[in-house]
C-alpha cells in the first residue's frame, strides 16, 4: 500500500503572529515556521502503518516556497520514503495561493503516483478553511473520512471513527480513499538525529507549481486583514460572594 | 437568483443552527430556499417549512441520506442545484457543514468561504484566520458563492410562523459512494448543547481527573449551563472530545462562560472569548484567561467551586 501524505509548513503554533502595518497580511519573515499540526499528525499515522507491515511508501508533498523542503526534511526524518515540493513564490496562507487550487494541483500529482490512501490534516492553522481533503475527494470521486480519530486498515478498505459535533461516528471507506487527521488520532514521534541525518539524503523531487495546468488566479481578494476586536481585562474579585454579586447585579447573568 | 441553505439535523429535529445560518442569508435580501437530505425527514422539512420568510423547501428522503455521509449529501444538492440558479449556497460551520461544502465547491469550480463572521456585502465576508488572531476580509468573484457560516456570529431566526411549501424530490444518485456507515456513539445529556447554549461551565487540566470533573458538572447543573473544557482536559481523559472548546474544537458565545482551571492558550481563547462575560477561576494570578475575563478570581477551584455551586 502506498501512502501520499500533503503537508503544509505554516508559521509554528506557539507564535503570536502579526499583522503586517498596512493590513496586507501576516508577516512572515523572522518568524518560527513549522509542519501544520495536523499534518505532522497525518505523516505519523502513516509512519506507523508502515511500520505494522500494512504500507510500503510513504510519499510526503508540499507546495509553498523553497524553504518548504524544511517540513518535507521533516517528514522524512520521521519515516516518509521521499519527498515532492512544488513551489510556488505567492502567499500559501491568504490571498493568493487557495484550497481549491491546491486540491487541483494534488488531485493531478495523485494521478500520477496513484496511491492507495491519502492522508492530511483536517486544516491548516493559517487560513484555518478546513477545505482541501474534501475538496481533493470531491474532485477526485473517491470516499472521504475527514477528522479521524482512529484508523483501522484491512484489505482494500479502512475504517475510520470520526470526531463530530454529536460524538464519534464510524465509517468504512473503500480504497483509494482522502482521510483527514484530527488531534487525539496520534501523538507524532521526535526525528531521532540519525534519522534527520539520513533524510538528507532521501529523494526529494522539485516542480513548479506554474508548470501545473492550473488557472492560479485567486477567486478570493483579500481586502484587509485586521485585529479582532479587543476584549479589556476585567477585574479580579475577592471571593466568591463578590462574583455572585457582580453576575447578578452588574452583568446580570444569573 | 436565490439562496440554498442546507439543513443540518437529525431525521428528528431541526438542528437550531440552521436558524443562525438562515439569519446570515437574510443578509442578501433574496429568496431562501432550505434542502433537508435524509431518512423520512418529512417531519424536519415541516420545521424548515415554518422559519419566516422561507420561499420554499426541499425535502429529499431516501435510505442513502439517512446517515447524512458526505458523498450521498454532494449528489443530493448537485441535483437541486444543477436545476436552479443559487448564488449562494450556505451551511452552519458546524463537522456537518465542514464535511460537505467543501465538496459543493469543489464540484462547482469555486473557492469555498469558510467560517463566515460577518457579511460586509453581497460579494465580501469576515472571517477569522489564525485562530481568531486576525480577520481577513475577502471578497469572493465567484459567480457561485459556497459558504459556511460561524453560527454564534448570527442570531438564530424565527423558527414559528412561516408557511413555505414543502416539495419533496426524489434522490437519483448515478454513482457508487464508497463508504458505509458503521455506527454512531452519540454521548447522551440532559444538558443544553455547547454550541447554542446561554451558559457555559468549562474545565481545564487543572481539575485532575475525570472523577473531579464532576464538579463542573455540579456547577453546570444548578446553573443549566453546558459543560465545556479545554484541549488539555480532553487528551487527559476527563471528558469526551465533543466538549472541546477551540481553534479546532467548538466555537461558543454564550451570556455566561466560566473557565475554571484553565490557562487560556491563544488555541482555546479562539473557541470562546466572543462570550458576552466570561469569568476565570484560576490559582494562577498571571495566567493569560484573566487578560479577557470580566471577572477573575484567583484561588484555589477545589475550594471555590463547591462554595460557588452551594451559593448560587
């Protein structure tokens, strides 16, 4: 079974991010970038399925620009067999680069590596749109399990339970099949040193994303991008009889 | 010219989140249209029916809807949407709605506008990014445009009153799906649901176990509140995942939050500080959740919240 996991390097998540003076964006340069959570997290379940003797290879792919192959070092640190970056020098988080054109660009890369699962993240912590695994299924006419937090494979179908809104839903889905990761479905491994050392060396395949018969151009213009609106510290209370007091009295809540 | 809103629910209920989304579509000030898919959801469509100012309803019910799977749900609405003009197709950014849209846009060739906050106008939208760090401002030169929207940013609409017609379709899928269900393990409660609810209780790491978590449930009880927590909490065990609120669990803006023992991580402050007032017990006089609370109160919550839960 091959396995084609898309990843994205986006700004880490422990970083208060900025927004750029003219309200263009967020800035990017000098700060701390990452593999998306999410992502890490799909490269992990891969890694250990094919560490259970279920996958042969793990074919990790991101698009974004030069500096990207860092996630795809990665990956293959943690156990993916090579790499594909596709770059591209527009924004990957707002205004330029969007879900739709990324499923575009995966769903003709699948067409050509032909894997028997793909495995993602369920969003990305930039854009936050939760869009391309379902996107990518849609477009491709293969079943989707999205927000997984467990996955069983056997024979040429996986089951997935899921995490909704109401609880944990189960589903089986016949391969090839789009699943998206959700938080509790792994915790990913630490890259030993060795291992980071021997994914130096790892194939990695470079392609433009220009090259891709895609249109490119944004559906979405972003317009600004603004500071959400400020919440004030309150006050601090002494006791629990004031609380009570200020929930009745000033905010009347209770 | 119109808007298609598709109904989140059950086979039993309406789900109220599709009131919130119908307040959003009123925005555009054109005729809305609501599709229920599922299983014998007759009884749905009636609720869809009587929201004000509803043109009219779609009711598909077949044995293949009933589980509401994304694929079937993609072959539904492309059929009620290849024999009509729609300009907007809308759905709660509720796992429902996140699970199917994308695959409606996708499908139509036009970029999906997730999590919608605000409409600014017929074409332009908020939306937070970031994990509400930021808003982004887009506007969409779709002829088509697909959107989910953040349902505690609208009110809900009124759901007596209205009289659309109820035209029920056939489903006529030409495809095979590929995925069954297998089953559905729905955590049963009396309490209110996290989203929609006016009061929200919720627990941190800092409770210790899942046997203390009863004493936010205590609290939540005697305030007919919803029981929420943290990330942490959840990957510790103490509740199930549905209770997450965050970037990536439940968004909620309740009258009423009290976060008790949690520290307030950019990640759960995303899922929760549009609450109308928010109060933080914590033992921690620097932790980040009073930078947003109205009301704080350090302290130990082993002490606090018995004597909270007895005096209200």
């Amino acid at each position: 079974m091959k396995i084609f996991v898309p990843i994205k390097r986006v700004i880490d998540y422990n970083v208060k991010v900025r927004i750029k003076p003219d309200n263009s964006g967020i800035e990017q340069t000098n700060v701390k970038m990452s593999i998306n959570p999410f992502d890490e997290i799909a490269v992990e379940e891969a890694v250990r399925l094919k560490e259970s003797g279920k996958a042969t290879e793990i074919v990790v792919v991101t698009i974004g620009p030069e500096k990207a192959q860092e996630v795809l070092r990665t990956a293959m640190a943690m156990g993916a067999d090579r790499g594909i970056l596709v770059t591209t020098e527009e924004a990957i988080d707002l205004g330029a680069i969007e879900p739709l054109m990324i499923a575009k660009c995966l769903k003709s890369l699948i067409e050509q590596e032909k894997p028997d699962l793909v495995i993602m993240g369920k969003q990305a912590i930039d854009d936050d749109s939760n869009q391309t695994g379902q996107m990518l299924s849609a477009l491709l006419g293969w079943p989707q399990a999205t927000f997984a937090s467990e996955i069983v494979t056997e024979g040429d179908s996986t089951t997935v339970t899921r995490e909704i809104d109401g609880g944990l839903e189960t589903l089986k889905v016949k391969m090839p099949a789009i699943l998206t990761t959700d938080l509790r479905l792994n915790e990913p491994r630490y890259a030993s040193l060795p291992n980071i050392m021997k994914a130096k060396k790892k194939p990695l395949d470079v392609k433009a994303l220009d090259d891709f018969d895609l249109n490119t151009t944004p559906r979405l213009k972003l317009i600004s991008v603004d500071e959400p609106p400020k919440r004030e510290a309150g006050e601090k209370v002494e006791n629990v009889d004031a609380l009570i007091d200020k929930l009745k009295n000033e905010a009347k809540v209770i | 010219m119109s808007i298609l809103v598709i109904a989140e629910h059950d086979n039993e209920e309406l789900k109220p989140s599709t009131l919130n989304v119908v307040t959003a579509a009123k925005e555009f000030g054109e005729a809305i249209d609501i599709l229920v898919m599922g299983e014998n959801c007759q009884k749905v469509s009636k609720q869809a029916a009587s929201i004000q100012n509803i043109n009219k309803v779609y009711c598909m019910s077949d044995a293949q809807l009933k589980n509401h799977l994304a694929e079937p749900l993609t072959a539904g609405t492309m059929q009620i949407v290849k024999g009509d003009s729609y300009k907007y197709i809308m759905s709660p950014a509720s796992t429902f709605g996140k699970n199917l849209l994308p695959r409606i846009s996708a499908l139509l060739d036009v970029q999906q506008i997730s999590d919608v906050t605000e409409v600014v106008s017929a074409s332009s939208f908020k939306r937070p990014v970031y994990g509400g760090q930021a808003i982004a401002t887009v506007e969409s030169n779709d002829d088509v445009k697909v959107i989910t929207v953040r349902v505690t940013a609208f009110d809900a609409a009124e759901a007596e009153g209205g009289q659309a017609q109820v035209t029920e379709v056939a489903f006529n899928p030409t495809e095979d799906f590929g995925s069954t269900f297998v089953r559905l393990e729905v955590a049963q409660s009396e309490r209110p649901e996290l989203t929609g609810a006016a009061r929200v209780v919720s627990g941190g790491r800092a409770l210790g176990s899942k046997e203390n978590f009863k004493m936010i449930e205590d609290l939540a009880d005697k305030l007919g509140a919803a029981i929420g927590a943290s990330r942490a909490a959840v990957d510790a065990g103490y509740v199930p995942n549905d209770y997450q609120v965050g970037q990536t669990g439940k968004v909620v803006a309740p009258e009423l939050y009290i976060a008790v023992g949690i520290s307030g991580a950019i990640q759960h402050l995303a899922g929760m500080k549009d609450s109308k007032t928010i109060v933080a017990i914590n033992k921690d006089e620097d932790a980040p959740i009073f930078q947003i609370a109205d009301y704080g109160l350090v302290g130990d919550l082993f002490d606090i919240l018995p004597e909270l839960t007895e005096k209200l």
